[in-house]
C-alpha cells in the first residue's frame, strides 16, 4: 500500500508554495531546491496540481505558482486523489478488482471488499479528509522556520 | 496505496479455509482449486502465514493447514502484515519515532531519508497507516465468514425464485 513519489513530493511542493504564498509567487526552482527534487520531475507533478485547480501559475521573470484559494480550504485528501488517481487501496486497473467491483463476484470476495477495502478507505479519507494544507504549513512553521532548516550542513 | 495480490490472496485463502468448518486440516490444492488461485503462490502466503503464527501446518497424505486459533481471534490486519510486513504508505513511516522502533533504527532511519526529522507530512503518512491499522484491525476472521455466509444464503434465497 505504497503512496507513490507523486503523492509524496506534490504534497511537500504544495505545503511550499503555501508557506510563501502570502509574499507572492514561489518559482519552482525554487521549490526543487529546498525540496530536493528534481526539477523535471517537479513539472510533472506540478502539472497536475494545477490540472485539479489547486495552484496557478504566473509568467513572467518574477514568475512562479500561488494557490488559487487559501490553504485552510484544501483538504490532504483532495491533494492526494489528484496526485495519486485515488485514494482506494482497491486497484482500479486489476482485471480481477474491476470483476468485484462490477458485482460479478462470489460470496468470498464481496465479504472482503466490504468488510476490509471500504473500511480501510473509509478510514483512510477520514483521515486525510480532515487535515488541511494549513495545518501543514502551521507545522512546518513551528519545526522552524522553513527558510532556515532546509539546507544540509 | 494499493493492496498487494498477495495480501488479498492471504485473506481469500483463510476465509476460505475457515468455511470449510472443519476442525482438521485443509489442502491448500483444495484452497488453490476452489479460489482459483495457484497453488505455489499459495505455498509462499501460507509459508509466510506459518511464520506469523496464524496458522499450523501438518505433512503428508491428510496434511495441509489449520488455522492456529479461533476465527475470532485473527483480525484481517494481521493477516494483511503477516505477509505483506506493516502496512505504510511510506517507507520512513516503518523507522524512526512513532515504529516503536529500538536505537539500531533510529540509526538506520537517516539512511532512510535525510529529511526524517524536520518532515512535515510523514505525520500524515503515519496518520494514514494508523487509519489503516486501525481498519484492518477492526474485523476478525469470524466477522468475514458471518458475511460469506450471509451473502451465500442471500444467493441461494435468490436462485430459488
């Protein structure tokens, strides 16, 4: 139940971006060097938090990303379902996942997708549902300040 | 987070060694012929199984497995890491503060990520994987073959009419 790269460095990129999102707009080197991603790799994500409408873009030599409405009103879960595809531990592109979830399944499938896949999403999207890209930027501000520790000595 | 086919192999292969309501043991060919599964991938989950505790095994013409324990008494969540190890969506989540983990790890756990102590969000990964547990944790072998049954009666009252 791994989350994938995505997930991981779009959510850092994002608690990035809003951090500064107050000063302006946050170039997205800027974003791979204090991330430590790579460039490229951070366009692909990037790409796709701005597909799900969460930050947009400003040309020109100041340029950079800001989100497109405060961070108290993103949700982890809705960053994380665009990053990832969904959040279901149930794999949509299984031939044999697809068979349960259209209902042709026997009596020993439906169980366990009942009683265990839709409990644990259930619980994971509680979860996820109810931090805010906010609470992340609190706390990257309270294990210091965010300009200061994200160089190696 | 996908699950893997191995973890939902492992809980299909009990659920279905606990219909077959039987104090003795059960052939994992029998298992593989009627989940139709094969029957080496099934000798890796019940070898890992075996490890865990949750099952026995015997040898010879009337071997197989049995479950160790009252089906009641195995949840799917330690199904799930008995072969799957814990369920993290992220690697860090398994070292380092919160794993419970010893000094070796801690140690360990730079090799890791270099990030591992200023990390904000690896608090919502192990946010997430107490989610998970919690889940996984909340339903018992005995729980799941209640709803087989109850879904193998709800079929047959069906094909009757």
């Amino acid at each position: 139940m791994k989350v994938s790269t995505k997930g991981r460095y779009g959510l850092r990129a994002m608690i990035e971006i809003a951090s500064r999102s107050g000063s302006g707009h946050v170039p997205l080197a800027l974003v791979a060097e204090r991330q430590g991603i790579s460039g490229n790799y951070l366009e692909q994500v990037v790409a796709l938090l701005r597909k799900g409408g969460f930050i947009r873009s400003v040309k020109g030599a100041h340029g950079g990303y800001r989100l497109t409405r405060p961070a108290r009103e993103i949700r982890v879960g809705d960053l994380l379902r665009v990053l990832e595809g969904s959040l279901s531990v149930m794999d949509g592109d299984d031939p044999a996942m697809a068979r349960e979830a259209a209902g042709q399944d026997d009596a020993v499938r439906r169980a366990i997708r009942a009683q265990v896949w839709e409990r644990i999403d259930r619980s994971v999207a509680g979860v996820v549902d109810a931090i805010t890209l906010e609470d992340l930027v609190e706390e990257a501000r309270k294990k210091g300040d965010p300009g200061a520790l994200h160089y190696e000595i | 987070m996908k699950i893997s086919t191995k973890g939902r192999y492992a809980l299909e292969a009990l659920l279905d060694m606990a219909l077959q309501d039987t104090a003795g043991y059960v052939a994992l060919n029998g298992v593989g012929v009627r989940r139709g599964l094969s029957e080496n991938y099934l000798e890796q989950i019940f070898s890992d199984l075996r490890r865990s505790g949750l099952v026995q095994s015997l040898r010879g013409q009337q071997g197989g497995y049995r479950l160790a324990r009252d089906p009641s008494r195995i949840t799917a969540g330690e199904i799930l890491r008995a072969v799957e190890g814990p369920l993290v969506p992220v690697a860090c989540v398994a070292d380092g503060p919160g794993s419970g983990a010893s000094a070796d790890a801690a140690r360990n756990r730079k090799a890791c990520c270099p990030r591992i102590d200023r990390c904000v969000t690896r608090g919502v990964w192990i946010r997430v994987t107490d989610a998970m547990e919690r889940a996984a944790d909340g339903v018992t072998l005995a729980d799941l073959l209640a709803e087989t049954r109850a879904n193998l009666a709800a079929a047959s009252e069906g094909a009757s009419i």
